[in-house]
C-alpha cells in the first residue's frame, strides 16, 4: 500500500517537473518570438525612415514640392524664412501640438514610438541637408523629383505605418480619422489633407507649374504608400464551382502544390438543378497562374469567380488584432 502511494507521489513529482518545463520552455519560445518580432519592427522602422528623408530631402524639399502633410508645411515655411531653421527642425516644431493630440488619442508608449521615428527622421533630412544635398546635380525638369521624391516619400511612410509608428504630424490626424472612418484608407485621407495643404502652396509661391507638379508629387504618393500599406496583404479570392467528381482532386493540389487551404460549400445548380461544390481559397497573387493550371488540368469546365481580396485576417496574413493602417 505504501508502495503504492509512493509511486504515485513519484508519478505526480515527475509530472510537476514536466509541467514547469513546458511553461519554462513556453515562455522562452515567447520572449524570443517577442524579441524577434521587436527587432523587426525596429528594423523597418529605421528603414522606413531612411527611405523617407531620402525622399524629402533630395527631392522635395530641394525642389520646393510642399506635396503635404506637416513635411509640406515645413518645406513652405523653410522655402519662407530662407533656409534659417531648416526642414528637419520646423518638423520638430510643429510636431510638439500634434503629440499631445496623439498622447490623448493613442497614450503615451504610441507617442514615443512615433517620437523615436520623427526625430531619426528629422535628423536624417538634416544630415542630408548638409552632406549630400549641396553636391547633387540640379535637374531642370521637376518631373523626375516629384515622382521618385512622392514614390519614396509614400514608401518610407508607409514601412513607417506598418512597424507601428508614424513621423508624427498630419499621420496623427490620420490615424485618429481612421478610427471613426474605418472605411476610409488612409492613402486616401492622407491626399484629402494634402489637397488643402498643397491649396495653400499655391498662394506661397505663386506658380502654377509647381503646383501641378506637387499635385504629381501627391497622387504619386498616395499609390505608393498604400501599395506598401495593403499591397503585401492583398490577394485574390478564387470561387471554383465544380462538381463531386473533381473536387477533391482541385483540394488535394490546393492543399500540397500551393500550400494554401480552402473551404468546400456545398450546393446545387439554379438551371440544371444538379448537385455542386464550391471551392472557395484566398491565394496570393503570385500563385494564382499555378492555381488556374490545376482547374484547366483537373475540371475544364469548372466556373471561376476571381476577385481582389485587399485586407485578409487570419493565418499567413494579418492577424484579427493587428493596428488598422
């Protein structure tokens, strides 16, 4: 009886012991996916920035593109005093306001990120300002700046946005607009502000050519910041009407060629009153050519609805509590 007893205290210790090492284990899986994920962030961030100031600095603010947000504000107010502050530092400046928005809106530890970005930013416009921007070639046709400084401009913002932070400014207005007009994006909110903006820079400098240029500039950034912002979320969503006999061949290649899943609905023709299935998969864009082989293989006959999937949640997407962007 004591045998017994002793067996089973041994029996619970050890499970004890294998419990702990679970949760040790666990919880050391987690900090370092925390870790990682941290890292990444930071990484795109930074990226983010660089790709940003190139895009002010050695375009924008060189070429008196004032293409919106606080950036147009300041590039105005720069191009005004005559280069007295600089462009970096009137950001600065007129960011301080619009954080305290930003701390009442989004708290404190959303403020700091987008500080940390504003000003790794900011100083970044400085930098260049100084070491590169005196040495660049002057280019008579503006087209080339408004379009790569817009693309870039769009695109450090938008890797910006997707680690999580902003460069602060209008982005606050933004996200704050966001959250009571979800149906809005934000490319486009972002162009509705930058219109009253660029608005303004047409009574500054007096000259309509430089203004249509800016609007370039906008329009070119807009596309490029929500191509970064939705464009690696976006995929097709694929509807296969077949029938029993070639569906689970179209599931099987589904599931092993593209690695993707899919979810079968059962149903039955309108006209011929017969019996259906209806594949429905979300395939990204560069699988969709493999995915139309396996139905012009399998069933050539098959009836496919394809339509763009802009924003998916779930897995090897966005996950259901990612930031709105």
């Amino acid at each position: 009886m004591e045998e017994n007893k002793n067996n089973e205290i041994e029996t619970t210790a050890e499970e004890q012991t294998v419990t702990t090492e679970n949760i040790e284990s666990n919880g050391k899986r987690r900090m370092k996916k925390s870790t990682k994920t941290a890292l990444i962030r930071m990484s795109v961030n930074l990226l983010g920035c660089l790709i940003y100031s190139f895009g002010v600095s050695l375009f924008l603010n060189s070429y008196k593109l004032a293409s919106g947000g606080v950036t147009g504000i300041a590039i105005m107010i720069d191009e005004l005093t005559k280069h007295v502050i600089g462009t970096g530092w009137l950001i600065i400046i007129i960011n301080v306001p619009l954080f305290i928005l930003g701390i009442i809106f989004f708290g404190k530890k959303f403020i700091l990120n987008t500080l940390v970005s504003t000003l790794i930013s900011s100083g970044l416009i400085e930098l260049w300002d100084l070491c590169i921007v005196p040495h660049m070639p002057t280019l008579d046709n503006i087209l080339i700046p408004a379009v790569v400084g817009g693309a870039l401009y769009g695109g450090g913002l938008g890797l910006i946005f997707r680690a999580g932070s902003t460069t602060g400014g209008t982005d606050i207005i933004v996200k704050i607009l966001r959250t009571k007009f979800r149906h809005l994006r934000t490319g486009v909110i972002s162009m509705i502000i930058d219109i009253i903006i660029i608005g303004t820079s047409a009574f500054v400098y007096k000259d309509i050519d430089l203004l249509f240029y800016t609007i370039l500039s906008v329009v070119v950034f807009t596309v490029s910041l929500d191509g970064v912002l939705y464009g690696g979320n976006s995929a097709k969503l694929v509807h296969i009407v077949t029938t029993a006999e070639f569906s689970p061949q179209i599931c099987d290649h589904i599931l092993k060629d593209l690695d993707i899943t899919a979810t079968i609905i059962e149903g039955t023709g309108a006209y011929s009153k017969a019996d259906r299935v209806v594949i429905m998969c979300v395939v990204k864009s560069f699988l969709y050519p493999k995915l139309r082989d396996i139905i012009k293989e399998v069933d050539p006959t098959a009836f496919t609805i394809v339509t763009s999937a802009k924003e998916i949640y779930g897995e090897g997407y966005k996950p259901h509590d990612a930031d709105e962007l």
